[in-house]
C-alpha cells in the first residue's frame, strides 16, 4: 500500500465516521481540500481538523506538538509498534523514532502514521545521538533493577521516552544510554504489561505534568 492509498480509517463508509459534503458555500480558507469539502470527509480526524487536506493538517499538529518525543525499539518487528504510534498522535508527540528495523507493522497506527513526524535510527547510538543534539533527555521505560517509579518521578519536559519490545523490553544498550530509568508500578502475577500500553500510561504521565490541559480538544 502506498503512502496515498486509503488507510483503514480513511475509507468513506456512509454512517460509520464523519461528516457529508460541506453545506453552503465553501470556505475561503487554502487549509480546506476541495475534494473533502464537495464528497465529505470520513477520516478519523478531530472536528477541528474535518475537511483540511493532510498536509495542512500535519503543519498545525506540528505547531501544536509537546517538546516530548516517543522511541521504541524494533529489533524484533514488534506488533505493538503501531499503537504506540497513534497514541504518540494522540498525546501531540513531537516525533517518534523507530530504532533497529525499519519496516513496522502500520496497522495499529491507523493511519495516524501519515501525521506523525517518524525518525529512523539503525542503532541506540543513533537515537542518542540525535537526543543529545536536540537537548533531550532519553527516559527509558522498564521494569528491571535500578528503575524509579514512574508514579513518583518527575519526568523531563524535553525528553525522548524509549519503549522496548514485547517481551525482552529494552536492550542493555538502550538502558546504558538512558539518562532515567522508569518503571510503571504493577501489582499482578505477569512479569510485563503489553508495551502499547505501557507508552500509554507514560506518555499520559508526562501530559498530566507538563502539558497545558486548556489546548487538549
């Protein structure tokens, strides 16, 4: 599939999500695709961005962004990519970064991944690398030795939080070259929670301490 086809939230199915052609007369305004304005516009998008073409979209989600970006390593074409992706978009993440393969499974992103700003990095080192020159502190998530409670850290505000694989979580390199060590407090008889879920809770974690509630829609 390439990059213009129709994703899985981008199909027009009459009555399942969005609004029909646009009433009255079109707006003057260059943000708004006239193609969506004349058949509707089914895309998964917020009201605020219905009708806009994409790249006018990506430019205001760009404006918007937190100064937090979002890592996960791929080294095992991990399934859990996608959702960390579209809640990376949820959240106004600045970017995220795919470390190791570069070919991910997209379809948990739901089409979120065509807004996004993404980075590759072959490497950690790669992804470190890029953190120190933009001033970010990398905040790697697991639940090993040595970790702080993400219920009691203060998280960065310009920060890269790096996320593992399922499973094997985050590579010895990855910890070695984190600047905090966090881990989500669990209470069960499983070793992990699924990493998307675990982008979730600290990505919400660094909006409930640093993000302006007053600019969420």
């Amino acid at each position: 599939m390439s990059d213009d086809d129709p994703g899985a939230t981008e199909w027009a199915v009459p009555g399942q999500v969005g609004v029909g052609p646009w009433v009255g007369a079109p707006p003057d305004d260059p943000r708004y695709d006239p193609e969506l304005l004349a058949g509707g516009d089914r895309r998964n998008v917020v009201d605020a961005y219905r009708y806009w073409r994409r790249d006018a979209v990506v430019a205001d989600l760009a404006a918007r962004a937190h100064p937090f970006h979002v890592a996960i390593e791929n080294f095992g074409h991990d399934h859990n990519i996608g959702t960390v992706v579209r809640t990376a978009n949820a959240f106004a993440a600045a970017a995220v970064h795919i470390v190791g393969r570069r070919r991910w499974n997209r379809r948990g992103a739901m089409v979120t991944d065509r807004y996004q700003t993404l980075h590759h990095h072959e490497s950690v080192s790669g992804l470190v690398a890029f953190a120190r020159a933009h001033g970010l502190a990398v905040v790697a998530v697991d639940n090993t030795e040595g970790s702080v409670r993400l219920e009691t850290a203060e998280l960065p505000r310009d920060c890269v939080l790096l996320f593992g694989q399922e499973g094997p979580g985050l590579t010895p390199e990855a910890r070695a070259g984190a600047d905090l060590l966090v881990s989500i407090a669990q209470f069960g008889s499983t070793r992990s929670i699924n990493a998307g879920v675990a982008g979730g809770i600290v990505m919400h974690t660094w909006v409930r301490q640093h993000a302006d509630l007053d600019t969420a829609w």
